[in-house]
C-alpha cells in the first residue's frame, strides 16, 4: 500500500516522467531566460562601446581634417614667405649693384676733378700773373668810369 498511496500522490512513472519533463522545461526556460538576459546585456554593451568608439573616431576625423586645413594654410604662408624672401635677396642685391655703381661714380668725379684740376693749375697762374697789357686796359677802364661818373654828376646838376 505504500507504493500504491505513493504512486498515488506521486503519480506513476509516465506521470513522473511528464513532470520531470516539464520541471527540466522550466529550468531550461529558466537557463535561456538567463542567457537571453546576459545576452541582451552583452548586445546593450556593445552597443554603448560602439556609440563610443564612433564618438571618438568623429572626434579624430575632425581633428585630422582641422590638421589638413591648418597644414595647408601653414603652406601657403610657407610660400607667401619664400616668395618674399626671395624679393627681399633680389632686393638687396640690386642695392648693392646701385651701391657700387654710386660708389665708382663718385670716384669716377673725384678722378675727372682731380685730373680737370691738375690740367688747369698752370693756366690760373698764368691768368694770375699781372700782364703789360692788363695795367694799360685797367687804367683805361678807370678812365672812362671817371669820365662817365662825371658826365652824370653834370646832368644831374643841369636839372
């Protein structure tokens, strides 16, 4: 009898396979509840990791691009500046082609004075030297002012 109120309350063994059955379905519904669980928690992270790894790849694409629009600014300028620096060697190379030409120039007259002047030294002492006839022409020029003066203290005295 005890089996029998055992098996009653128990069931039979298809009945005892039934709920073994059943038991096993829970607990494998209860494993798959649990790993769909971490499984969505698995997908929620990595969702969250690349929303973040995009985050950080925009953040470098923009930095690249500022870096290439800097770099291209910075090689303009490089240009700008070796466009004039270039002007600024022609520049003083032509002051100093316009130095030299001032400078020979300079000498060049120097030169033409000293040599004008040496030429004409003996001339200008011979012009210097009192003439025979320098005197007589000086005291007919004398002569003559007198005269003149005169004639024009007597009108003068007439009017």
């Amino acid at each position: 009898m005890a089996n029998r109120e055992r098996d009653a309350l128990l069931g039979n063994d298809a009945e005892r396979a039934r709920r073994k059955a059943a038991m096993d379905g829970v607990e494998r519904s209860s494993m798959n509840a649990e790993r769909l669980e971490q499984t969505a928690r698995t997908a929620q992270e990595s969702a969250e990791t690349g929303e973040n790894i995009l985050s950080k790849l925009h953040d470098q694409r923009e930095k690249i691009l500022s870096a290439r629009a800097s770099a291209g600014h910075m090689e303009r300028d490089m240009d700008k500046s070796e466009k004039r620096m270039t002007q600024l060697g022609c520049e003083k190379c032509m002051q100093r082609w316009a130095f030299c030409v001032l400078v020979m120039l300079v000498l060049g007259g120097l030169s033409f004075f000293l040599w004008w002047k040496l030429q004409h030294r003996d001339e200008e002492r011979r012009r210097q030297e009192p003439r025979e006839g320098d005197a007589a022409y000086a005291l007919m020029a004398s002569e003559w002012a007198s005269e003149q003066a005169h004639a024009a203290a007597r009108r003068l005295l007439r009017l």
